[in-house]
C-alpha cells in the first residue's frame, strides 16, 4: 500500500511554488485535489499550469487507486461505467444524425411529389428518384438504438448503486480512468462500426441520400 505523507496547511491561500504544488501532490487528498484545481484554474503562466496539471495527475493517482480487493473491483466498475457513458454518446450522436437524413429526405419527397405531379409524363420514369425503402428501415433501426440507450443508462444506474468507496463516488473523473486501459479480450463494442449490420447500409446520412438512390435498381 502507498503511504501518503501529510502536512499542515501553511495558510488557506492557493500553492504559490513548484514545492506547493509537489506538496500537495503527494499529499494525495481530495482537498489537495480541489487546491491544485483552483490553482489551475488562476494561474495564467503556461509553464506554471503544465506543471500543476502533472502535479494533479500524481495527486489523483494517490487518491483513486486502490487499497484492497473490494476497492480494485469498483474501480474498473468506474472505468466501464465510463465506456458505456461514451458509447451512449456515440449512439445518441448516431440518432442525431439518422434524424437529420431522415428530415432532409422528408423535404426531399416532399419537392419529388410535386416535380411527379408537374411531370405526369414522366411518372414511372422518375419515380425511382425517391424511394423510402431505407428511411422505413432506418425508423426501425431508430427504435433499436433508442432503447439500446435506455438499457445503457438503466445499468449505469445499477452499477452505481452498487460502488461504496466514498472517494470513487458519484464517478471518478474521466481524466484520471483515461490513464489506464484494462485491454479486455472482448471488447464491450466497437463504436467506430456502422449502427447496423447490414453490408448496404445507408445509416450514415453524411454521405447524402444521393448515393443511396444509386444503389437502387433503378431500371434505366
């Protein structure tokens, strides 16, 4: 188990040295924590921030890390809480986007019903412009992701309940749980993959629906 050393306060002042800062860092408390923190949040000499944020670093290290087996379990309870917190992120910004495509495409047949009604001519010929196939599929998907998210969020909320370490509590900053990677041998997901499986999927509007209409069997 790490020692910490303690120290008197010299005054309630913010640490106004390197020495202060490497004090507090070692002293490794949550009200060192707060000092360095408001420390930072004063000092406008770039040199002096660098090295308070390497002193904050050293001081969270000392106060987060774990002093028995209990402890060690509800610290990586945090560092996945965190994961699921990002990937919740991840979906929603998923959602954002799907709606925004599925906006755009609304107004998108909206023009495509009067330009078939000015060109009756060309009706059957045109009418492939405009197909609604994948927006039907994507309101499905939609759903999925939605309640993808409120599972998420129920388990954040059993896993929290379940940490009891005061100091981890209500989470442990995100900065700090960024320093460590527990390289599990399955990953919880992998964010980074289209929000479906299927090999034609058109969920990522970015690219516009202009591609997607050329995936079609348009037969001409």
């Amino acid at each position: 188990m790490t020692t910490k050393k303690t120290i008197k306060p010299k005054t309630k002042n913010l640490p106004a040295s390197e020495i202060d800062l490497q004090v507090l860092a070692h002293e490794g408390t949550k009200e060192a924590i707060n000092k360095i923190e408001a420390y930072l949040k004063s000092e406008k000499d770039p040199e002096k921030k660098d090295y308070a944020e390497m002193a904050l670093e050293e001081c969270e290290l000392f106060y987060y890390s774990p002093a028995n087996e209990k402890e060690e379990e509800e610290f990586l309870l945090c560092y996945i809480i965190q994961e699921k917190e990002d990937y919740i992120l991840e979906l929603e910004m998923k959602i954002d986007r799907m709606s925004a495509g599925m906006d755009r495409f609304a107004l998108e047949k909206k023009v495509h019903e009067k330009v078939l009604l000015k060109h009756k001519n060309k009706k059957e010929d045109w009418k492939y412009f405009c197909l609604d196939d994948y927006v039907s599929m994507d309101r499905q998907k939609l759903e999925e992701l939605k309640e993808s998210i409120a599972y998420e969020k129920a388990w954040i909320a059993e896993a929290k309940k379940i940490i009891t370490t005061a100091r981890y509590k209500p989470c442990i900053p995100k900065r700090h749980l960024e320093h460590f990677d527990f390289d599990f041998d399955e990953e919880m997901d992998d964010y980074d993959d289209d929000c479906c499986d299927c090999d034609d999927c058109c969920c990522d509007y970015d690219d516009g629906f202009e591609d997607e209409i050329k995936k079609s069997d348009v037969p001409f």
